[in-house]
C-alpha cells in the first residue's frame, strides 16, 4: 500500500492547461491516410495531404488538453520501401509543412524538433528542418517531436554506442523522455518500431478512426481514457481494479 501511494503521488495528473503547466508526453501513429484516400478513390496522396491538415489541428489542441510533449510518427525507417513517387511526395509535404507551419509554432510557443536519421534526407530538407527548428528553439507552451526515417531499435543502438557510462538512466537519457500516453489510429494494433524504449510503461489507446479524420474531440477522447487508467508500474493497487479496452471506441 504505502509503495503503491508513493508510486501514485509522482504520476501526471493531466488538468486543463489553464491550472497547471502541460506535463503529458503523448506519441502518436499517424496510421489510416492511404486506406482513407482509397476508399474514396483518390490517390494515396491525397490521404497524406489530408493528414497533414489533421496535423495542424491536432498541434493546435494538445496544449489545451495538458500535452506538453506531442510525439508524431511521420515516416519510419522501413517506409523508404514504399513506391518512391510516394516517398517523394511525403518529403515534399513535410517541406511545405515545415515552411508553411514554423512562424505560427513560434508564434504559439511551440518548439518545433525533429528525431531520427537525417542522413538519408534531402539537403533542402534538412535545411527546412535547421530553420524550423532554430525559429522555434525558444517555445514552451509545447514540444513537438516529429519522427522522420525514424526506428526505434536503430535509435536504442546508436544511443547505447555513444552513452560513455552505459545505464538505464543515461540510456533513458539519451533517448529522450517517457511516454505517458501511446496512441495509434488506424485500427491497427501494434508499435511498429515506435519510440520502443520509450514507452515501457505507456498507455496504450487505438482508434479505427483514420488519422485524416482524427481531430481534437478524438484526441481529448484518448486523454480522458488515459486519466481513468490505473498507472501502477508493477505495484500492487490498494484495491481491485477495473479492467478498460485499449480501443478508444
């Protein structure tokens, strides 16, 4: 009992922002845009076009709903087997979102970052990447990690060979903060190499909803899901607990 009400009382208990500073680390698996354009017979395309407008919107609620670090899934590693027009126009959009979005993140106290491998990235994207993140270096009201050629079995062995001192601390460390909440849309069930470490102990919520119809009362949903968790990080509960869905639904 008493081990269990220490492990309690250092949990975020997520509150509208206007009460407490954003604590919440949230990363989502932006999952469902080409099934999306499919099934209304567009090109795959237009569902990553789509997407991106979700993006904005879902940026512009976090903050409101206590995220004080949004994680989002953008292009993994393994997404360079995909047909390389797609690849191409997916680089394009992230381009024309860093441009079109990077003044309004500073405007907002947004800080704008960028995680996983750039060496395989186009220069003039980098350079968009450079830009943005130096424009919104100084936010506070949110963290927004963008996770690009991104694995995160890649990122736990590259963080291993620098870390002088190997630990779990310097590890966690160099990885970079603890998920509290893992959402996926899409219907799908699975990590898919996504900020592995990271998420240990994160709670997990899909929706079959598909992220270009995935908006901020979706969003406020999966919150509210993960405040009525139970977050004991192996302790014991003083009490039964009830057992919750992972769906959203």
């Amino acid at each position: 009992m008493a081990i269990y009400s220490a492990l309690q009382s250092t949990l975020h208990e997520v509150e509208p922002a206007g009460n407490r500073t954003p604590t919440l680390h949230a990363g989502i698996i932006m999952d469902g845009n080409g099934r999306w354009a499919l099934g209304r017979g567009l090109p795959r395309i237009a569902g990553h076009r789509a997407g991106v407008e979700t993006v904005s919107r879902i940026v512009e609620a976090a903050p409101n709903l206590g995220i004080g670090i949004l994680t989002l899934f953008a292009f993994s590693s393994d997404n360079w087997l995909r047909p390389p027009v797609e690849v191409g126009e997916l680089m394009k959009l992230l381009e024309m979102y860093l441009a079109k979005e990077a003044r309004r993140c500073a405007e907002n106290g947004i800080r704008l970052e960028m995680i996983g491998r750039r060496d395989r990235l186009d220069r003039t994207l980098c350079a968009a990447i450079a830009r943005a993140e130096a424009a919104t270096a100084t936010g506070t009201r949110l963290h927004l990690r963008i996770a690009v050629d991104y694995s995160a079995r890649d990122a736990i062995l590259r963080a291993a060979r620098a870390v002088k001192d190997l630990s779990r601390e310097s590890l966690g460390s160099a990885l970079g903060p603890s998920v509290d909440l893992l959402i996926r849309t899409g219907g799908e069930r699975r990590l898919s190499d996504f900020l592995l470490w990271e998420c240990a102990y994160a709670e997990l919520v899909f929706s079959r909803t598909m992220w270009p119809d995935f908006g901020p009362d979706d969003l406020a949903a999966a919150v509210r899901e993960f405040r009525g968790r139970d977050r004991r990080f192996g302790a014991v509960p003083p009490a039964p607990v009830r057992l919750r869905e992972a769906w959203l639904e």
